[in-house]
C-alpha cells in the first residue's frame, strides 16, 4: 500500500504539481503561452531578459503612462520693478508755491486719486493731459512726470507709489505652507522665491511635482530637479499659477514578494533593484529568484519592427537575482508608470509541498 501512495505523490509531481494551492505562479506557467506558440502565429506577448547586452535598447524604448512636460528655464531679468497696464500708481505732489494750480493756500502737498494705467499704458494728470508710463520703473514714472509737472508748476516734486494689478500677480494653488495670490516685487522674482515667501513644499507630497501654467500652456518638472539645477529656476511672469502636488505615477507589485501592494514612486527615476526593495525584496521560502517579471504595456503606435521600439504591445521583462550581470542590470533597468512586478514561486517550494504531504500520508499509516 505505501508503494501505491509513493508512487501516486511522484504521478502527482510529475505532473505540474496543479494539486497543491500556491501563493504565485512558476515562471514556466506564466510565460508558458509564449513558448508555446506556434511560429505561423502572432505572440500573445514577447518576452526580453533584462541583461548588460540589452539595456541600452530598452532605455531607447518610449516610457508608457508617463506625461511629459516642457519647461522654462531662467532668463536672468533687471530686478527692478517696471510699470504695466492694469497697475496703480498713488502720485503725490509737492509745492512751495503759496497759491498753486494744484494746492490750495497754506498747503504744500496733494496727493492725486488712484491712477490706474490703462490698456494703453497712459494715465491722464490734471493740468498735463496723459502721460504714457507702461514700461517704466517707478523712479523713471516720477522723473517723467514731475518733468511735465515743471511747465505748469515749477516748484513741484513728484513722488510715486506703484501698486502692481492683477496682471502683476501670481496665484500659488496648491502644495505649500500658504497657497495664495502673491504681487510680483520685481521683474526677477523666480520660482523658488515665490515658494519660500508660500512657506516651502509640504513635507507630506511623495516626489512633489510642479505644474506652471502659463498663457494656456502648461509646463511641468519635479521638485527634485528644480532644487538640482538652478538653470531651471525659472523667472516668473504676471498671471503665472503654479500647482505643486504629488507625484501620481505607480507601480504593483505581486506574487512571492516580500509585500502585494500599489507603490508610489518616491523619485522621478525608479530602478528595478530600488523597486524591489521598496517591496521587501522576495519571500525566502517560496519565490524564484531567477524569476523576476516585469510586465508592461506599451501604446500599439509604439511598437516597432527595428528595435527601435518595443516588438510586441505587451511585453514581459525577465531578470535573474542570482547572476551579477541580473544584479547590475536590475541597477539600470528602468520601471515605467502602470508597471507590474511580479516575483514567480520556485519549483521548490511545490517539491516541498510534495514532501510534506507524502510524510503526512505515511505517518497516517
């Protein structure tokens, strides 16, 4: 009798072991389909090992469900303040004369009603008609205007106080300490000033990215890259709004991996290694380390015959954990939004399991 139960637990194992539950797939199942196929027919999926020889052609590759965005780098700009339409100026002025156009007995100074610059950069001044003043800095407005002032008052002083309008404003949305509308105080403002005056990106967004949308265009960049670089320091213009939020793109992870879970990416660049690690690398019992897949989805217009491009839309990546060139290459291979790690079962956990049932069947006896 027990040679009949041996002999049934080896038809068993010898047969996919399909008997026994498992946690996750062998890699032989999972890319079974592939292998099997017949050459007259088209690949449900291609498969490519990730290895020394092949990284430079998958780096080539498009990356999937990733937005790109252009961005604006700095411009130095005169950090003075300029005038434009839609601004105020406060224009007071000052007389010695006794009996002015402007002052009434006994009064030195009179200080003028809001001037709002209008569309064509002018404001209109009694006695002197319109001045143009868009374009000008404020201690240039003063001279101009005190220049006209000369003809009807000779004694007069001018002093100018600019109010930027809206147009001279940036709205910060969302993602620091005090979103808000702020006034440009200069033509040099950046970006990075802007968002320490804000009090600086909140300390709970994952790889915080920054969006500047600017005259119906939108341009994008990581925090990260802002900080890295200060060519991208961008200057800001009258109307800019900046969002700051955090970064949307994930990955997923299954099978025999230390955890089974939507990840967020913490950096803008995500190595296959530092995503297995951010996994908790493989489960010591039960995962293939020879096993490692990556699967991913690529849009139908990406694929290409060349190798310029991915061969199939539906790819699977392989990486071997146990070979230094598997190791390096894991160090260098790329993860994209959307993709799927999954960690296969070794055989021998299922032998194991084979073993354990043959013992319990024989201690039965």
């Amino acid at each position: 009798m027990k040679h009949v139960l041996l002999l049934l637990c080896c038809a068993v194992a010898l047969s996919g072991c399909s008997f026994f539950p498992r946690g996750a797939g062998l890699q032989s199942e999972v890319l079974a389909e592939a292998r099997l196929q017949d050459s007259t027919e088209a690949p449900d999926f291609a498969v490519e090992a990730v290895t020394r020889a092949n990284l430079v052609t998958f780096l080539a590759w498009p990356v999937p469900n990733h937005q790109r965005y252009p961005w604006i780098d700095r411009v130095d700009q005169p950090n003075n303040r300029i005038i434009a339409a839609g601004d105020t100026l406060k224009i007071t002025i000052w007389s010695t004369e006794d009996n002015g156009l402007l002052t009434a007995p006994g009064q030195r100074f009179v200080t003028l009603p809001d001037m709002r610059v209008s569309s064509s950069g002018t404001i209109f001044l009694p006695y002197v008609d319109t001045v143009r003043v868009s374009g000008m800095s404020p201690e240039h407005a003063r001279a101009t205007i005190e220049a006209r002032y000369s003809n009807v008052t000779p004694s007069a002083q001018v002093q100018v106080e600019l109010i930027e309008g809206r147009q001279r404003t940036v709205s910060l949305v969302s993602g620091v300490a005090a979103p808000g509308t702020y006034p440009l105080a200069d033509n040099d403002v950046t970006l990075l000033d802007l968002i320490a005056e804000s009090g600086g990106i909140s300390a709970a967004l994952v790889n915080p990215q920054v969006r500047l949308q600017r005259g119906g265009r939108m341009f994008g960049i990581s925090a990260d890259q802002l900080l890295d670089s200060p060519s991208r320091n961008t200057t800001l213009e009258g109307g800019d709004r900046i969002f700051i939020e955090a970064d949307e793109k994930t990955f997923l992870s299954l099978g025999a991996a230390g955890q089974e879970a939507i990840h967020t990416f913490p950096k803008d660049n995500l190595t296959a290694l530092e995503a297995m690690s951010m996994i908790g690398g493989i489960e010591d019992n039960r995962a293939d380390a020879q096993g490692i897949l990556i699967l991913r989805r690529y849009p139908v217009a990406a694929v290409t015959a060349d190798r310029s491009g991915p061969d199939h839309p539906r790819t699977v990546f392989t990486i071997d954990l146990t070979s230094a060139d598997g190791l390096f290459s894991a160090d260098q291979f790329l993860i994209a939004p959307g993709d799927l790690v999954y960690v296969t079962e070794s055989p021998a956990t299922t032998f194991t399991s084979i073993l354990s049932a043959l013992g319990a069947v024989l201690r039965l006896r």
